[in-house]
C-alpha cells in the first residue's frame, strides 16, 4: 500500500468532497432551512400526541446520576459500561431529518458495589464547538444538507456520534465518516481527534471495529462514491500494523462488517450514488434492489494475510447495517457469519422518526441471518435466525472463533410499530431463542454480552444494556444472566431522568 492512494482517498472524502470547494459560496443560498423547521414543527406536534417518542428528543448540557437498583446486581460484575449515541438534533429552531445527524451524547454508567452511577456528555467536536457558538447548523450532516459554512476536512462534519470504544487504555467516540475522537475514561471530556499515522489524517474509520482475542483491532473506512474502501489493523499500542485499500465498484454505506481468523468480511447493498451536491449523502443512496435492473447484494470476502479480495458472493438484494461474527471452517475453505438483513431501503425509512412518524414494526422485514460461504463452488447459504431483529453482539472472547449464541434485540409481533421492546440469546446453531420481553412502553437498546472472570462458555456471564421506559421518561440499565434471560433482569437501576437513546457501546471491567 503506497501513502499516497490514502491521500487521495482523503480528497475524496466521504464523497461529499465536491461540497468542500463550493460549501461557502453555497452558505448564502442554502435552501435548507425551511425543510430544518418544517421537520421541528412535524415532530413536536408529534411529540404532543406521542410523548414515547421522547426518545428522538434531544437533551441539553450534561447529565450526572446515582439509579435506583430494583433486584440484585451480581458482585461480580464491577466495570464502565460506555455507551454513545445522538444528543442534539435541534439547533435554532431546525431540526435534522435523520436520525444519525445527531451530535454524539456520550455516556458511562459505572458499576461497583451494588451502585450504578451516571455521566453524560455532549463529545466537544469542532462540529459541535462551532455550531454551539453560532447558534446553528453549520456542516453537512448525513441525512441532511447544510451547507453554511466551507469545511477543510472529513472531520469538520464528524459527529463522533456513533459507538464509545475503550481500546488499548484508552477511549474513543466513533463516527464512521472520519477520525476517532479521544474521551477521558472518567470524566468524558473531549481529548481530541485521533490520527493513527499522518497519512491517515481524517480518513474514515468505521464506528464498528471488530478486536481480537490477541487484543489488535481490525477496522475499514468506507468512502461511497469514491468505490474505494480503507482496511486498517491496530496494534494494542496505538501503532499501525497493517494498512491497505481495495477498490470496489458500486460501493455505498458501509456501517459494519465481521472479521474470521482469516478474512474480513463486507456486504454491500445495492445503491446508486447519485451525484448531486445538493442532498444529503443518506439523499444520495439511491435503492438498486427492486425492479426490472435489480442488483444483488454482494458479500466481499477480503483475505486478511494480503489484503486483497478473495471472493465475491452474491445475495438477494437486502440492506444491511449490523454484524455479529465469522468464523471458518475447513481449513478455511467454508466461512460462516451472522447479520441482520433488512427488506429495502431502510436508510429513507429511519429518516421519518424524526418527523415524529412511527413506523409499522414488520417482523419479517429485518431479520438475524446466518450466511454460509463455499469457497469452492462460489454459494452463498442463508438461513434465519431471528424475525424482528436488531443490534447483534457477541461475546469478546469469541470474536473471530466458533461462536455459539449471538445477543440481539428484537420486535415483538405484538407491538404495533417498529421499537425494539424485547431481548435474546439465541442460540445460532438452532435459532432457539432465550428472551424477554420488556412490553408496552419500553424501548430497548442495544445489548451486550460481558463474559464472567475466567468464563469457559458463551453463557457464563451476564447480558447488559439501557431501556427506555417511556411512560415514566426514565432511562434504565439492565442486567440479565446470560444463561436464564427468559427469567428476567437480575437488576434494574433506574435513573431519576431520560438519557439520550444509545447506538452502540462496551463494558470494560474494572
Ligand atoms: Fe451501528
């Protein structure tokens, strides 16, 4: 890999490249206001009928609490459960038309001797920094065009917003349109933007990497409109072991993939990039997969020892955002890997919520399948797991190996619109599902697995996450038995307010 494609790439940047040189004079004309303020209005009087919808709101300065613990936490359990997700989407009198706008509102519930303690805080990007001051959206957003101001760099739209990763002792807010962002551990102050090495300054880097067992971290940046795709792999110190770019033809949003012993793994939906440097990138993302020119949804095995691709297999066309894990069989000549596959265009769907518009839950449309690739005969198998599903996670030790249960959210049949209210253990070899079900008013977030000290299994150990309660505006971490969800919570610990709804987070162990 020569530095100078990375450098390349980075002009490209998240394709919005093209905005960067007209963004200022385009500041005077941008027409973006009006759909900002008719999307505030749509949602608060939404909100006025629908209070649950609370969890699309935003919140304001920071956030410190002690939670009431309902049940018993297990002793065992003492550590940081980090967690990210979007905070302000409102901002004089506009509001984002997406869902994934939002600046990144980080969080740390800590757990230590029966007690569960809250902090909450909006990651100080410049974004954030210079849309404060100016009392307005400034930068492009992904769902949303705004163009007021000219911006240098990937990372002037980075809204850290995504996933909160402790890795190699430190901490880092993640937005997959460029850098990781440095948090303190303990205070969730802001430290500042992370470049790994100097040509990889404000590259994209994926809020979804995937760390090994030996404690390195694999990760890519997607570039959509550039078909080029960064690889990168981490050593534990920060250094930077392997580094690579792979050319990919009709590449769009990539959010996450999975990792085996000996390959990455990408799936790619089929989207058009339409070029117009008016619209939001999420505008951009034209769907390809109906109709009489329909194109596949391809799987991009790439080998992990060259990083070059060793195969491309072709799916039914499906979108994609959520991996669970891969791992090979056979010497490496069979991969076996879990994900959510979702029926069409989900990115235009997930714009609505924030006009205050429920979706109809559909348990079919987005389901936990596992996908059997043969190298040999150039098949893709697929067979499902779990209707209604969301938020797959494995346990750490087993990233990469032969996993046996996969955690994942799922949506009732009962529940009337699309809000997770219910969570599993599912085990992958069978698709037999251990859950439960929070009911009427919950809103679940994603859920992790954390592993007891010296675990010997996947179900030794204890399954944590937030709910929403939204009949009592009141956010709650839980905490299941890995091996007895169905049971019900060990532990509630409810705080006396609502926090913002998380994307992704990771318990690190005291
Ligand atoms: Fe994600």
């Amino acid at each position: 890999m020569q530095r100078r494609h990375f450098l390349q790439a980075l002009q490209a940047g998240l394709g919005l490249g093209a905005l960067a040189a007209t963004g200022i004079a385009r500041a005077a004309q941008a027409g973006t206001g009006q759909s900002g303020a008719d999307t505030y209005r749509l949602f608060h009087s939404a909100l006025r009928r629908d209070p649950a919808l609370a969890v699309y709101a935003g919140v304001e300065g920071s956030q410190q609490g002690q939670a009431v613990v309902e049940g018993r936490l297990p002793a065992d359990l003492r550590g940081a459960f980090y967690r990210n997700g979007p905070g302000r989407f409102e901002l004089g009198g506009e509001r984002y038309r997406h869902w994934f706008d939002g600046d990144g509102f980080v969080q740390r519930w800590y757990i230590d001797g029966g007690r569960v303690t809250h902090r909450g805080r909006f990651v100080d990007t410049r974004k954030f920094v210079d849309e404060s001051a100016a009392g307005q959206f400034l930068y492009p957003a992904f769902g949303t065009h705004v163009a007021r101001r000219g911006f240098r760099d990937n990372d002037s739209m980075n809204a850290a917003n995504t996933n909160l990763l402790p890795f190699g002792g430190k901490l880092y807010a993640l937005w997959e349109g460029g850098s990781a962002t440095e948090i303190d551990p303990d205070t969730l102050a802001t430290g500042g933007i992370k470049t790994w090495r100097n040509d990889l300054q404000a590259m994209p880097f994926s809020a979804h990497p995937k760390i090994a067992p030996d404690g390195t971290l694999w990760n890519f940046g997607a570039l959509p409109g550039s078909d080029r795709l960064a690889l990168y792999r981490i050593g534990r110190d920060g250094s930077v072991l392997q580094a690579g770019m792979i050319e990919l033809p009709k590449l769009a949003l990539l959010h996450d993939f999975a990792v085996s012993e000996r390959h990455l793994i990408f799936v790619v939906p089929p989207y058009d990039i339409r070029d117009d440097s008016e619209l939001s990138l999420a505008e951009r993302h034209i769907w390809a997969g109906s109709g009489s020119q329909a194109r596949p949804t391809r799987v991009v095995v790439v080998a992990k020892d060259t990083l070059a691709v060793r195969r491309v297999f072709d799916l039914p066309p499906r979108m994609v955002f959520h991996f669970g894990n891969a791992w090979d069989e056979a010497g490496g000549a069979v991969t076996h890997f879990d994900l959510v596959l979702h029926d069409g265009d989900e990115l235009a769907a997930l714009g609505h919520v924030m006009e205050g518009v429920r979706e109809p839950n559909r348990p079919a449309a987005h389901r936990a399948v596992r996908v059997t690739l043969d190298y040999a005969s150039g098949r893709a198998a697929t067979a499902t797991l779990l209707d209604g599903a969301e938020f797959p996670r494995v346990m750490p030790q087993v990233v990469g190996q032969r996993h046996r249960r996969l955690a994942v959210l799922s949506s009732d049949r009962r529940n009337q619109s699309l809000a997770l209210d219910t969570v599993n253990v599912v085990n992958v070899d069978t698709g037999q599902a251990d859950s439960w079900r929070f009911g009427a008013g919950w809103r679940v977030e994603e859920h992790v697995l954390v592993p007891r000290q010296g675990a010997r299994t996947e179900l030794d150990g204890y399954l944590v996450g937030v709910a929403q309660d939204t009949a009592k505006g009141a956010s709650v971490l839980t905490v299941f038995d890995a091996a007895r969800v169905s049971a019900g919570p060990l532990a509630l610990a409810r705080l006396p307010y609502r926090t913002p709804h998380c994307f992704h987070g990771n318990f690190l162990a005291a």
